[in-house]
C-alpha cells in the first residue's frame, strides 16, 4: 500500500514537536505515520519525494530544499530523478540544524526522519 500525505503527517520514528515554545518543543504530536509505524514496524517507512523545508535562518523561518540544494543538484546533473536509501548514504548522517521539526532533537538527521 502506498499513502501520499503531507511530511508532517508521515513520520514513523520521528515524533514531531509542538511548534514552539521558547527554543524546544514542549510536547510531541502523535501522527499517521506514527501509527502506522507501531502497527506494522519496519513494513511502514517514509519516502521524501521533494518538498522544501521550513529553517530558521537568522531568527525567522524560510523554505531551503533540503542538503542545501545537493540532493536536488545531482538529479539536475544526472537529468534524471534521484532516489536512494538514506541510512546507507552520506545524506543519512547530515545533520539537521536550523530545520524547523529539530526542536527537542541536538542531534537530528535525515536518516531519523525519512528512510529515502
């Protein structure tokens, strides 16, 4: 089965926080994916097709696509779409600061949020 919903709505792992209080997320949403997550484990995983992501940059939030354009750069190269599993690359690890879901999270990457 495949569900197409919005990113907030399909993280499995990931627990996304209350938008903010102060500089954390003072509690956790409980969303689909989640569900799904607990239901089916390992059988229910989230694939990031392509969608900006909301950053705070100098105080404020503004839409950056994600590894800072790499991701996007390499299948403009390549003139074709991109697609791999993130636990397996470089971009898994990359950490996510500034990202607006991070709060409540030091040290989230994009392997924590997405599988591919």
């Amino acid at each position: 089965m495949v569900i197409c919903a919005g990113l907030n709505h399909v993280f499995t792992r990931f627990h996304q926080p209350e938008m903010p209080r102060e500089t954390r997320g003072a509690a956790f949403f409980d969303r689909a994916g989640n569900v799904l997550w607990r239901q089916f484990g390992e059988d229910a995983f989230p694939i990031i097709l392509h969608h900006p992501w909301r950053c705070r940059i100098d105080g404020t939030l503004a839409r950056r696509v994600p590894a800072g354009g790499a991701i996007d750069c390499a299948g403009a190269e390549a003139k074709r779409a991109v697609g791999f599993d993130f636990g397996s690359s470089p971009f898994g690890a990359s950490r996510l600061q500034g990202f607006e879901y991070a709060l409540g999270y030091p040290d989230l990457r994009m392997m924590d949020i997405a599988d591919g």
